[in-house]
C-alpha cells in the first residue's frame, strides 16, 4: 500500500518536513518514491507551505492513502 506522509528534515530543533509517496512498509526518513511538497511548521519563510496537487490528485486516484496530517496540509493547501 502507498501513503502520502511527512518525512523529516533539518537539525535538531529545526524541523522541515518533506510530503512524500512512499510504501507504508519504509521507514519515516527511508527512500521515497516521489516528493509532492513540502512543510515548515515554524513558517520561517513566506513559502511555508508548498503542495504539488497535480501529483497529490494522481496518487489518491490510482489508491495512495494520505496520513491525517497529510490531509490536513492539502485541505489548508487548496483553499
């Protein structure tokens, strides 16, 4: 099964995430098979939040299930 998640990124009291497709069966930061967006919850920048919903809407059609926090971040995306 394929799931749209967050992987983590940056130092240790700087997280930046990453929205990934990947298998459920990877681990969190493990390899991924393709980067839709990503997140900054400190909004350290203008572009905090940035989603690629071309491929987001690709991968929901052919089955990839997005965690909750996922489906929070792309609801907040396309409004």
């Amino acid at each position: 099964m394929t799931k749209i998640r967050l992987a983590r990124f940056g130092s240790k009291g700087n997280p930046h995430y990453r929205i990934v497709v990947v298998d459920s069966r990877a681990k969190r930061d493990g390899g991924y098979i393709e980067r839709v967006g990503y997140y900054d919850p400190r909004k350290t920048t203008k572009d905090w939040l940035k989603v690629d919903m071309e491929r987001v809407n690709y991968w929901l059609g052919v089955g990839a299930q997005p965690t909750d926090t996922v489906k929070k971040l792309i609801k907040q995306a396309s409004a």
